[in-house]
C-alpha cells in the first residue's frame, strides 16, 4: 500500500528539478548582468552609454506618438488637450455676466429678461470662483504636476484619449508591458541592492576607528549606493562647471524639485546631510549613514528651535575635515517650473555658500 507514493514522488522529481535549474538559472543570468553593466559600473564611476541610447529612443518614440495622435484627433475633431489650462483648473476667456446668464438659461426655464440681477444661488458660483482664483495664485500653481512636452504614452499628458490607431495601440500595450514586467522588477531590484548596500556599507565603515581610511571608505560607499540609486531612476545627469563644487567647511544649497535631489547631487560629490530623525526604513538608513560620516540629524522638537539648528550647524561648519552641507533652503518639493524664496537661516551660518540650480526634463 506504500508503493505508490514513492513512485509518484519519482515522477514528479524531475519536473521539479527543471524548474528549479530554470530558476537557479535566470537568477544567476539576472545578477551577472546587474553586477557587469550596473553595480561594477557604479563604483568606478563609468557607464556604458546604454541608458543614454534607451532615452534617445524614447524621445523618438514619444515625439512620434504624439505627432500620430495629434493628427488622428484633428481628422477625427476631437478634443485632446485641456482648453485655456493652467495646469491645475481649465478656465474659459469669458467674463462673469456671460457665466452668470449662462448658468441661469442652464438651471431654469425662465426668461432672462424677467429674471432678478441677483439670486440667492449665484452664491455657489461667486464662492467657485473664489477657489479658482484661490487656486490660481503663483505659490499654489508651483505644487501642481508639470505638464509634458510630449505624450509619454500614459495618461498624464492626455485630457480625453480614444481609440486613434492600431499601430498607435499595440505600441502603447508593448509600453506597459516593458514598463511594468521588466523595467519595474529591474528599478525595483537596483533600488534593494544599493539601499541594501548603503545600509550594510556605512554599518560597516562605522566600526573602524576614525582617521583617513574610514573617512575614504565611508565617501566611496555613499557615492557607489547613490549612483546604484541613480541608475534604479534611469536618471541621465549633466553636470555643468564641476570645478565649482561645494568644499568641506561649506554649504551647499539647492532649489529642491522632488525627493530624490539628494540622489542627483550625491552621485557627483560628497557631502553631509541635514534633517529631521525619521522612523521606519527610513530611520534605519539615516542611523547607518551616521555611524560612517558626520551628518547632522534633528529630533522634532529640535527643528523648531532655529538657535540650537543653527548652532549644530556652526560647529560642523566650522570644522574643515568634515564634508559640506548639503541643503534645500525653499523647505519644499517645487514643481520644476519656478524657485520660491530662500530661507535665510542657511546664509546666516557664516560659512562659504555654494549655490547649484536643479533642472529636470521628466519623460
């Protein structure tokens, strides 16, 4: 009565052993590949030249589907982009008394010329406008997404797409499939390694003793995890004037266009970082790159007393062998379009001020 079971584990056993090779296999493949052409790469500061070539293809491909959709939406009359917007409310050139009349011939069968100049319901309409103009000021316009040159073959960039073409369609299916089965494993495979890597590494270099070496490693594992970063973004980077970068004793500040700014001027030079004390992954990361290099962490009761941020500041200023700090004075993520006001506390320190200017083109 025991015979069948082994005999039918027998025959399962090889199934099992093939896909367990595949896989051992595809893993093997999958790492080779990310340790020749991206973190080998990454800690000599090289690259192949592959990311380029793969924008310059998507430009080409974006400029093409935008030109084939525009032109299909004008033989077809439709509407593709959102009339008179200002990225945030689409607005009508028309004056109040001709919305007004509109909304009332819209809402009522009365004859216009009977109607009163006031209604109790023209209230709402006074109140939206108030939130349109609310909306519409110069500091809130900054926060809002900015819009594309081209389409980028999603839905950002598109007020009410329809169906246009069939080449236009299977090259936006082909779009999210490379999207989301391969660059997104990818992306997210590159973010874990030097995440991993950076917080491994600058545990490491925290245990030896403090002197040059520790000092050398500690900048060489922060510039490696942040370049690994860079490429998990497929971010390509252009540096201009690097003759004028930030010096120890220095401070560096930087308009601030979205979160992963640190990232982008990391990966080009070396410098201390500034901010609150997080939880979570988060604190995990800021608790290891302490142990390795000098950065200057705040408690949250700390940030709102400017005298002891600016005297943690002063100190680590003041001593040369420490990197420059890096900081992003505006206090916010701008939308890549403007720059608001600096804060002063960053120029009240005393310390040489290296300014840099950020620019993305997002794709």
């Amino acid at each position: 009565m025991a015979l069948p079971g082994p005999s039918i584990m027998f025959l399962l056993l090889p199934f099992d052993s093939l896909i367990v090779n595949l896989l051992g296999i595809s893993l093997t493949v999958l790492f080779t590949l990310l340790l020749v052409f991206i973190i080998v790469p990454a800690i000599f500061g090289v690259s192949f030249g592959i990311r380029k070539l793969y924008m310059k293809t998507l430009l080409k491909i974006f400029a093409w589907a935008t030109l084939r959709m525009e032109r299909g939406a004008k033989e077809k009359n439709h509407q593709l982009y959102k009339p008179y917007t200002n990225g945030i409310i689409a607005k009508d050139p028309t004056s109040l008394e001709e919305e007004i009349k509109e909304i009332r011939r819209s809402g009522s069968s009365k004859a216009l010329d009977n109607t009163p100049e006031f209604e109790l319901s023209d209230i709402f309409y006074f109140c939206r406008k108030g939130m349109e103009t609310i909306m519409d000021d110069e500091v809130t316009k900054r926060f809002s997404a900015e819009e594309l040159e081209s389409w980028n073959l999603l839905s950002r960039t598109n007020y009410n797409f329809q169906y246009i073409s069939l080449r236009l369609t299977i090259l936006w299916g082909l779009g999210v499939l490379i999207r989301y089965c391969f660059l997104l494993p990818l992306r997210i495979a590159l973010a874990f390694t030097g995440i991993s890597l950076l917080v491994v590494g600058t545990t490491v270099v925290g245990y030896l003793p403090n002197g040059r070496f520790k000092e050398f490693l500690s900048k060489h594992v922060h510039l490696m995890c942040y370049r690994i970063c860079v490429r998990a973004l497929t971010a390509i980077i252009t540096y201009h004037d690097r003759k004028n970068r930030p010096r120890n004793g220095g401070i560096c500040v930087a308009n601030h266009t979205s979160p992963i700014d640190v990232i982008i001027l990391a990966s080009d030079g070396y410098y201390a970082m500034v901010g609150q004390v997080h939880g979570g992954l988060m604190g995990v990361i800021q608790r290891a790159m302490v142990k390795a290099c000098p950065h200057v962490w705040f408690e949250r009761s700390e940030v709102k007393d400017r005298h002891l941020v600016a005297k943690r500041l002063t100190e680590h200023v003041q001593d040369k062998s420490k990197l420059p700090i890096l900081i992003f004075p505006e206090g916010t993520c701008i939308n890549n379009t403007s720059v608001m006001m600096f804060k002063k506390g960053s120029f009240e320190i005393g310390a040489t001020v290296y300014p840099v200017a950020i620019k993305v083109q997002d794709l």
